[in-house]
C-alpha cells in the first residue's frame, strides 16, 4: 500500500484490506459500534525510548544529548521542576494515520516540537523567591536572565517519527524516525535543522540553565503538528516561529530524504535568508502579529491533497498601530485581541506543494469562557487549538466539502467537527487578519465584514466525559489525534520531555459514544456498509483493543 495510507486507497484495495484484518485479528476485537452511554477509554499505552532523546537524533553525542539539565536514568527520578529527562522524549506534538499495512497494521506518525527547553522567567522568579519552591543543580548561581527560553540540548533536531500498532506483543513499535533536515548548512551549523527560535520575533535562546546566550537559527522549527499530502512523500507542518508552514519529505525508506525542508512558507514581513533552505512569503502580512508560543498549531490536508488549511493555536496579539487603527480602534484603546472568541485559518493551494498559493483565512470559533466553566471572558486566552484532520468519505463526507475535526483544548480536550464549507474567505487586502483579531466578537467581525467566514461545529468528544480518562502530566498537554474508524481514536500528550516533573508521554485510545459519520450526517445509519474506508478500518480496531507500548528502537 502506498505510504501515505487510507487517503489514496480505492474501495477495492480498502475491502482487500478489511478481509486481511478479520483474519488475522479475528473479529471479535473490532469495535464496529458506538460505546454506550459515554465515550469510554480503552487503552493508556506509554512511550518507551530504550536509547532516550538519542532513539530520535541518533547523530547527538552523550555529551550534546545528558546534560544537569537533561538528566537520564534515576537521575530523572528526582530531579529539578525546571529539569528535562533524556528518558522520556516527547512525540505527541502531531498525531496522524500514516497507513494501513497490507496484512492490516496501523501506521501511526507523530512529531516532537522544538525540543526540551525551559523557561527562563519562570527558572528566575523562582531562583530569587525568598524562599525558592524547587531544587537546582549544586553550585547553580541562577539565571543571568529574566526572560527567554533555556536549551538543554540545544543541537537536539525537531523529529517525524512512524511507528506500528503491534497487539502480539503489546507495544508501539518506532519503525522510523527522521529529523528536520536542510540542504544548505548555515554558517556555525550543520545541515540538522534545530528547534532554536529565528528570529528576535520569538524567545531569546539561551543554554540549559539560562545563563549563556545562543545564536539564533533562521532555519529553526517548533514543529507542532504534520498531515501527508496523499499521492506523494510530503507531508505538511506547521510551526509557532513567525508562523509558518513547510513542506517537509517523509519517505522513511530513505535516511537523506526522509526529513528534509523541501519549501517554509512565512508571513510577508518575515526574512530568513539563512534559513538553509528555500523560504516563501506567501502568508499575510499581519500574521505576524501572533503571541510568541502561540503560532500555526493544527494542520488538515483535504483528501485530494489540493488544500491545506493551518490553524492558529489562539488569538493574536495586536500591537500594530496599522491594524488597530484599520479594526477603527482609537489611539486611547487597549484593547489587542488577546482575548478573543475565534482563531484563524489559513487554507493554501496546495495543487503545487512546493508553490503553494494562499487562498484566504477562515475564522474558526473557539467554545465561550461558559462552556469551557471560566468566570470571565478574560479567560479565552487559555483556550487552545492544537490539531486539526481533514474528513473525508469514509466519515461521511462527501463532494470534498472542508469538514475538519479539530482539536482544542483547556482545561480538558474536546473534538469538534468544524464545516468550513459555507464559510468564506476573508481577502487579507480588504480586511487584514490582525484587524479582525483585534474587534474581538464573533458578531462584530461579521458586521465589518459584511458575510459570514465563520466554520459551523458539532462536539464529538470531551474528555471531561469520557469514562475513564484521567489527565496525566503537568498541564495534561494533549496535542495529537488520530482517527482510527469511525468510533476509535487516539489522543497522544506531549510531555514537554519530563519538563516540570512530567511522566513519559502517552498514546491513548477512545471509543467513541458516537459514529462520526453519523454526527455529520444524521441520515447515516449503518456507517460500515456506507462508508468503504471506515468499514475497512473499523476490522483494524483489534490492534488497539490490547495494551502498547511505544518502543523507540
């Protein structure tokens, strides 16, 4: 089967397929109905990394890769808030189905952000306290620094990593791993793209510790979420620097292509002439106003591979006199947008991945401070999206119309089915994005509009509401999803790679209380006879009705 799975499949390969599965797995395994009365968790299934951060960046040297503010072994057992742990990488940035193998395994890929950092000001607020509330390395002095982000590994290579479903022997096996690459090395750095930030636009980079500075990469990535391009092998990432979108290859069969930043797309005002690769400012202009940390953080790729759509993680903040005085803000408000009740996507003509054109921003509307239970709209800023998967006729879906699950979150995760279709674009020329950010109301940004470019949204899953599930780690970061039929998904955590005394990261499975095709179209009411991609994977599901484990190997 093609590597880049159900997408490019016909209805006879999908059969083909679904007969292999029932035979192997047997199908008293398969989940081919909803739970009930709730969406149930099925499975907790922990990453496991027998060679550490070095399993993903095999180039890393003991001495680049261990570090006091990298620990490994029981060092990590009790170390530091503030100290990240070699033992524990982080792959749960992005989730997707890469493929569905010929004998009927499950191909998942997934992603690391930018790397293990921490915070240089929280590090120091903490320092200086009177009385500090954590530990820190002997004979550690303090931060020189109150701001910026540290780098404990600071060569360490945003990384795409593939891996099998494997129910025989209860695990998650690592098939492949490849790093970001460039064709071009910089001056002081190698052909390995680093998760170090661009430009002063984002963090100041300083070493483990925030005590020496670090100089910036222009071809840096704080990569956050990945979908193939079916019918090829790119796949489409986003990243929180600038914001921007790559197209990066993802031929695991091959360990110099695999990973390599084929084209960034930018805003307009962003320059990286030494990024090491080519560079494109196709976004608007006025993305660039986005919160540091809070960039491009979901991306769908339509089935046909002709769209991508990218969506940013939060409300921007707006400083730009330009934009305010466009929204018709006066020089005395202090309004920036930062609460807002809507995030924008940019959908990109993806026809040419490596000339891709943008076709315009569609706002997708975040759930209010009521329903996510806060007291205060000054809340929204806490509401994130962090994934997003394009659906298509095995859900339900027909005539490719944009219908896109996705992800936000805070304080628990919630799946929504967002329609796109009658929507429209928003011409960055007429009205720029950070404009619009900044009016802050759903109802005023379609008053100055004059039309509609708002998504519709169902809710699929909360997991608030699902039997079962309990957050794990700081903050319960869940930041990957993936579709596994129509009533089975994985959700993955990233752990911030043991950063403030996080766990190893997780894949967890869910069944669903509902079809999603069902939720799309009511209409459907026997989603394996009228869905040939769904019935296919829903034989699969026996893979993860056992318990896995991921093994990086």
């Amino acid at each position: 089967m093609n590597a880049v799975g159900l997408a490019i499949v016909g209805v006879a390969a999908l059969a083909d397929v679904a007969a292999a599965a029932a035979n192997l797995y047997g199908t008293h395994d398969l989940f081919t109905s909803a739970a009930s009365p709730a969406s149930v968790l099925v499975d907790v299934t922990n990453v496991y990394s027998p060679n550490g951060l070095q399993t993903l960046n095999s180039f890393l040297t003991d001495a680049e890769a261990k570090n006091d503010a990298m620990l490994n072994g029981t060092d990590c057992d009790s170390r530091s808030f503030f100290a990240t742990c070699y033992d524990t990488p982080a792959i749960g940035s992005g989730l997707t189905l890469h493929s569905v193998g010929s004998d009927g395994t499950i191909h998942l890929m997934g992603v690391t952000d930018r790397g293990p950092n921490q915070d240089c000001g929280d590090i120091s607020d903490d320092f200086t306290a009177t009385t500090p509330k954590y530990t820190y390395p002997s004979g550690y002095v303090g931060p020189n620094v109150s701001t910026g982000k540290g780098f404990p590994v600071p060569k360490f290579s945003p990384t795409v990593i593939k891996g099998t479903l494997d129910k025989t022997n209860n695990r998650f096996v690592l098939d492949k791993a490849c790093n970001l690459k460039r064709a071009t090395a910089p001056s002081g750095l190698t052909t390995d793209v680093t998760g170090l930030p661009t430009n002063v636009n984002d963090d100041t980079p300083y070493d483990g510790w925030c005590r020496t500075a670090l100089a910036y990469d222009q071809g840096g990535q704080d990569m956050e979420d990945i979908q193939p391009i079916p019918g090829t092998n790119y796949a489409v990432v986003v990243d929180e620097y600038n914001p921007s979108i790559s197209v990066i290859n993802i031929d695991f069969s091959s360990t110099t292509d695999c990973g390599m930043v084929k084209v960034r797309y930018v805003p307009e005002s962003i320059s990286l002439p030494n990024a090491g690769y080519t560079v494109k400012n196709i976004l608007p202009r006025s993305y660039d106003q986005r919160r540091a940390n809070r960039g491009l953080e979901g991306v769908a790729v339509s089935p046909d591979g002709k769209t991508a759509a990218a969506f940013m993680q939060s409300c921007m903040v707006v400083t730009n006199s330009t934009y305010r005085t466009e929204a018709g803000l006066d020089s005395s408000s202090t309004e920036t947008g930062k609460d807002c009740e809507f995030t924008l996507v940019a959908f990109l003509n993806i026809t040419d991945p490596l000339d891709a054109k943008m076709i315009g921003t569609k706002l997708y509307p975040l759930d209010s401070y009521q329903e996510w239970g806060y007291t205060s709209f000054s809340s929204m800023d806490k509401v994130k999206v962090s994934g997003a998967f394009w659906l298509g006729t095995e859900y339900g879906v027909q005539n490719n119309k944009q219908v896109i699950a996705v992800l936000e979150r805070d304080p628990s995760v919630r799946i929504h089915i967002a329609d796109f279709t009658d929507a429209e674009y928003i011409s960055e020329s007429t009205n720029s994005a950070a404009s619009l950010n900044v009016l802050v109301k759903k109802t005023d940004v379609t008053a100055k509009l004059g039309f509609n470019a708002f998504a519709t949204k169902k809710l699929l899953v909360d997991t608030a509401t699902v039997d079962g599930y309990v957050a794990r780690g700081e903050g319960a970061k869940v930041e990957g999803f993936a579709f596994l039929n129509n009533y089975t998904m994985a959700i993955a955590n990233d752990n911030d790679f043991g950063l403030e005394s996080n766990k190893v990261s997780t894949v967890d499975i869910i069944r669903l209380n509902v079809s999603i095709a069902e939720l799309i179209d009511p209409t459907i009411n026997d989603v394996p006879a009228k869905s040939s991609a769904g019935f296919a994977a829903s034989t699969l599901a026996a893979l993860i009705t056992f318990g896995a484990t991921l093994v990086l190997a």
